[in-house]
C-alpha cells in the first residue's frame, strides 16, 4: 500500500491551496506548513490528526436523519478534502456505500440540478463537439488512469435523467478509490450531454444540461468517437468504463471500441461477472454444476444479455459447447419467453432465443410462455431479475418455483431499492428459508426462524474496483472476456458459505450448521483484499494471453501495492517553479 513519506511539492499557496480538493487537509496543516504556504489565520490555531478531523465528520453526518442529505454532505467533503472524504469512507465503508452509490445515488441523480453546488468532472456538451480536445484538456487531473463516462439516458432503473447521470460516473469513482486504491488524483468522472428525451426535465426551469432531445443514430456514433479519440489522445493508457447506456446504444459501443481500447461496459459485462461470481459460489454451496442449473433470467436488456451470455461461456469451461450450455438458459422478457420467430429483437438478444418448436411442444403451437409458466413447465433452479419491475417475483412464482427445487437460487437484482423483484423477507418465507439470495440493492439483514440472515448485495463494486486494478498495475492492453471470469472465480471463492471443510470434505461440502446465516458474499469490510486479489488473478490473465509484459506474480504484487493510494496526508513543500 502506497505510503509515502517524502514530501509533496506544490506551487498552490493561501487561499488557493485550500480549495485545491486534492490537495486541501484543512486544520490538519502543521505550523510549519502554514508559515509557508501563508495560510496564518486561515484556520482555526488547533493543528488535528486526520483522525480527529474523521471523527468530527461522523458526528455531523450522524445528524443527517435523510439520506440525500448525507449524500449531500458526503460529497461537499469530498469536493473540499478528498483525502478526509476517503478515510472517513474507508472507516464507515459498510454504512456508507449506500449512501455514495446505490439506491441514494440514483435520488441524488433525479435532484441533480436542484441540489447542484460545484463542478466535479467533465460535461461534455455536443454543441461543443468542435471542441472536444481542448473540453478534456480542461480536466484538472493530469495523469488520468480511469474514466467513467454516461450520457445519462439509463441510469439505474430511473430511466433518462441528462447530466443528472453525472452523479453515477462520480459515485462509481469513489468505489475505485474506496476500494481498490486507485488514487482520486488519477480519476476523472464523465457526462455526454447530447439532450435528453425526459419532458419533466425539458420542463424544468432548474435543469442545467443542454434543453434539447437527445441526438442518435450517426451524429451519436460520431460524437462517441470524438470523445474516445480524443481520450485516447491525451490519455493513451487511461480505462474507460461506460455506465448507465441505453441498451440500444450500450452493446454497440462496447463492440465499436473494446478490441481498440482499454473499455469495457460495467452493466453488460461488470453486472455480469459479479452474478456469474454468486452464482458460482451458490452452486458450490450446494455441491452443484452450472451445467446442472436451469436458470430463468427475467429481462432481456443488455445487462440480462450480458449475465446470460457470461453464465453460458462459464458453463462452456466445464467442457460443454455452447449450444448444450446455452440449453440450461431462458430468456424471459415483456412478451414472454424469448424464441426465435420473435418480432423487434436485438442481435444481441437473438444469440439466446430458445428454438419456436420447442415451446410449441411444451406448451402447445402460438402459444407464449411468461414467467409463470416458465416456473411451471421448465422448472428453474435459478431465477435472476433484471426487469425494473418491482414486485415480479410474487409469492405464488416463489412457492411454485420452491416446490420443485429444494435450494432454489433468486436474484433479485434490479436497483434502486423501490424496483426489486423481490423482498429478502418474503424469499424466505416463501421458502420456509431455504433460498440462497442476493440482491441488486442494499437490504437490511432478515430475521427468520430465530436466525439473523445476512443478505448479500450482488454489487458491482465487488468486481470493477479490483478490475480496473490490475489493468493499471500490470498495464493491460485491453479488457478481455477471460480476465472478467477471473474476477467471477476470485469472487466466488471468497464466499463465505465456502467455509473450510473439515477433513474428508471438498469445499461447499459442510454441515449447513456451519454456514448458517452466511451471507453469499463476503462483507465489504474485506474489499480492499478482494480487489487485490482480483486485480492479481486480472494481470497474470492478462499476461498469459500476451496483452501485458510478463512478470511473476511477485512482480504483480509489487505493482499492485504500490500503485495502492492510501488516503494519508503528505507533508508540503514549496514548489520553486
């Protein structure tokens, strides 16, 4: 972990140091610090500990009885002192994250311009496409190693929210620092402003973003190109993580530019590696194959896309092809279950369309097959929800499904909070407390049959953190498909319900006395060592496959703890020039 003990050297002084985010440590200034960088009677006379500046913090944010305003004054910190904002969230991670990220980020989204105090990041506005080159010379990092760039018009569950989506690039950040040591310095937050097709908000005299619809079609394509050239431009090494695009534009762009750039799509591909991860460890758990699950996917977006298209490429590495892989997966959509006489549908979506003879045989010619009846013909043992539709696992599909299958497996992964499949509580009483459970959103752990059940949150940030580690340490060339199942094989393996066997026993083979209550996936206070470990398992994928210089995973390790940002205040010196 990166602690450096020289000093810092820069040319800010007075005032302007203080408002140098970056850079800003408040009262903790030492005296000598403030004889020389004329800050004498800019603070208060006591010099702090960062410690006792945390502690402070606490107490204020403790007042906050909503979470949009902890939001608010989260981030007012970490517009003024980032090094403070991250310690106080590296103390408080657990209780925290909910309220950076999801569900409160996507209130703060909807309220963007309402509570709007300064800049953070890049607006990249398409009447100023002429200018996109000098727009991200503008940014006040220097040496950027991540970006994460929406155009706003996906955000979570929420649909179009324009420039209000900058509140996700800016959330997702805070997760590369908080949990992998990925420096704020090297960080840059990115919103396309290219309209937005939300009336509410064209209405609205307080929105900031450009008042006009959205463009598409080739003017968007060649925007997006713009922006990626030019990234590439002035930061030829940077990661680029697209986030919260529609589906009509998400698969797209990732196919446009991944083989060319250092990109990848977290809600395609990130989503997808954190579900294939629990449910990895699920399956383990219960002493199972992938190959043996029959798994229904409610949700036919590019995210429920993506998590069919990685279980089937992980079942594949059982030593399956992909048509008996792709047979233990459905599709379930609006219009029922996805087959191949379907009308409208994406490439991407008619890679996973189930043979129209074959529902024709299960439940008679024309007919469709929806959720309900998919439960009773199929038989699923894994369900998975990425529909936005809250509510859709009801009691009667649960019960069914449960009835059939002794531990059934249920994701409900659509998030904000309001938009759940399904309720832990209600799982589990449906199931007389036999599912295993994780959810896209942040619930409270459940009381049952005199047990307190942990509920997993099956989030993101349990991949892309540790992901974009271990390209910056081992200098990765591109995002590869093989490195993300390295993340989902680390993540599983981190389960708590794995735990040691005893002798005699392999793993996932234990007494249910011993994992009992277990949350699937290991608690957030362990991040920082799963991101290592990720991002270890990332580089040496990427070195086998020749898209980074060989070293030994010693030499890994080595990079990866020193690239490590620890959020420490440095010692200041004046810059001579």
């Amino acid at each position: 972990m990166q602690s450096d003990s020289r000093p810092l050297y820069t040319l800010l002084a007075g005032q302007a140091l203080l408002e140098a985010p970056i850079l800003n440590k408040g009262s903790a200034f030492s005296l000598e610090e403030r004889n020389h960088f004329n800050l004498n009677g800019l603070l208060p006379d006591a010099v702090e500990s960062i410690d006792e500046q945390v502690e402070r913090a606490y107490t204020q944010y403790s007042q906050f009885s909503k979470n949009l305003d902890k939001h608010i004054y989260l981030r007012n910190i970490q517009d003024t002192n980032e090094t403070l904002f991250y310690r106080l969230l590296n103390q408080h991670l657990e209780e925290m994250m909910s309220i950076v990220y999801t569900p409160t980020v996507g209130d703060a989204c909807q309220e963007f311009s309402r509570i709007y105090r300064r800049g953070r990041g890049l607006f990249v506005s398409y009447s100023q496409r002429e200018n996109m080159y000098d727009i991200l010379n503008n940014a006040s990092r220097f040496k950027v190693k991540v970006i994460v760039v929406t155009d706003g018009e996906r955000i979570l569950g929420l649909g179009d929210q324009g420039i209000g989506g900058m509140g996700i690039p800016v959330g997702k950040l805070s997760l590369y620092t908080a949990c992998a040591g990925i420096s704020p310095a090297h960080t840059l937050p990115v919103v396309l402003d290219v309209g937005t097709n939300n009336d509410d908000l064209l209405n609205d005299p307080m929105y900031m973003g450009a008042r006009h619809r959205r463009i598409n079609d080739d003017e968007y394509i060649h925007f997006v190109d713009q922006f990626m050239s030019s990234v590439q431009e002035l930061w030829p090494d940077a990661l680029v993580q697209f986030e919260d695009f529609a589906q009509h534009n998400a698969t797209k762009i990732l196919d446009r530019y991944r083989q060319q750039a250092r990109c990848f799509n977290d809600d395609i591909q990130g989503t997808a590696a954190t579900t294939v991860g629990s449910l990895i460890a699920a399956c383990a758990h219960k002493n199972e194959t992938l190959l043996s699950q029959k798994i229904g996917i409610v949700g036919s977006g590019s995210a429920g896309c993506g998590i069919a298209e990685a279980i089937i490429a992980q079942i594949m590495k059982e030593g399956v092809g992909r048509s008996q892989a792709q047979e233990c997966v459905y599709m379930v959509d609006r219009d029922g279950l996805l087959h191949t006489e379907m009308d409208g549908l994406r490439p991407f979506q008619q890679r996973l369309c189930r043979p129209r003879e074959e529902l024709d045989r299960l439940i008679g010619e024309g007919k469709s097959m929806d959720l309900h009846t998919l439960i009773d013909t199929i038989k699923p043992t894994v369900l998975i929800g990425v529909s936005g539709v809250q509510g859709l696992f009801s009691e009667s599909i649960i019960r069914s499904m449960s009835e059939h299958c002794p531990r059934p497996v249920i994701f409900p992964l659509s998030n904000p909070t309001a938009f759940a499949e399904a309720r832990p509580c209600d799982i589990l009483a449906w199931t007389h407390g036999t599912a295993i459970i994780a959810t896209g959103s942040p619930f409270d752990p459940v009381e049952f049959d005199g047990q307190t059940v942990t509920v997993s949150q099956c989030n993101n940030s349990y991949i892309f953190p540790g992901l974009g580690l271990g390209i910056i340490a081992s200098g990765a060339a591109r995002v590869s498909d093989e490195m993300l199942q390295e993340c989902s094989r680390v993540l599983a393996e981190a389960s708590p319900l794995l735990v040691e066997p005893e002798p005699g026993e392999t793993k996932g083979q234990v007494d249910e006395g011993k994992a009992a209550g277990q949350p699937l996936l290991p608690p957030l206070s362990d991040i920082q060592a799963l991101s290592k470990s990720i991002a270890l398992a990332v580089g040496m994928s990427a070195c086998k496959m020749g898209l980074a210089t060989p070293m030994s995973e010693e030499q890994l390790k080595a990079r990866i703890e020193a690239v490590f940002w620890s959020p420490e205040y440095r010692r200041y010196k004046r810059s001579a020039k």
